[in-house]
C-alpha cells in the first residue's frame, strides 16, 4: 500500500493523506473535496499534479523533475 498525500493549490482546503494501492482513489477524494487542482506526493516525494478541467476531465500533469535522470531512448 502506498500513503498518497493531497496538497491542494488553494489554501481554502486543507492537506489529506490516503492510503491505497494506486491513484486512482485520490481522484475520488479530490472530486469530494470540492478541489479542482492539487500536487500529489506518494510515499513522501512528489508525484503528479491534477487538475479538473472545465469539461469534467481530470488533466494529470508533473510540474517538476521526477528525476534528475537523463531520458533513455528505445530507438537508438
């Protein structure tokens, strides 16, 4: 199990920690939250953001380096 922590954009809401397998119960407690934009942290290290768009898509987006790795390439 991994800990998930939500850290919305807007200081109107508050921090929250989930525990679950993967993401996808975040976005559930995002959307009962009321919260349209957050970072995510798992395991204590930052994850993804997520936004919810004005058509009811959730955008899942990285707003910084998950590594300082250089990408590896398949093609050559």
């Amino acid at each position: 199990m991994r800990r998930f922590r939500i850290r919305p954009v807007s200081p109107s809401f508050l921090e929250t920690e989930i525990i679950a397998h993967d993401a996808a119960p975040v976005l559930h407690l995002i959307e009962r939250m009321n919260c349209r934009e957050a970072h995510i942290d798992r395991d204590g290290d930052y994850a993804f953001s997520v936004r919810l768009g004005d058509n009811g898509v959730w955008l899942v987006f990285q707003r910084q380096p998950v590594s300082d790795r250089p990408a590896m390439s398949h093609f050559g």
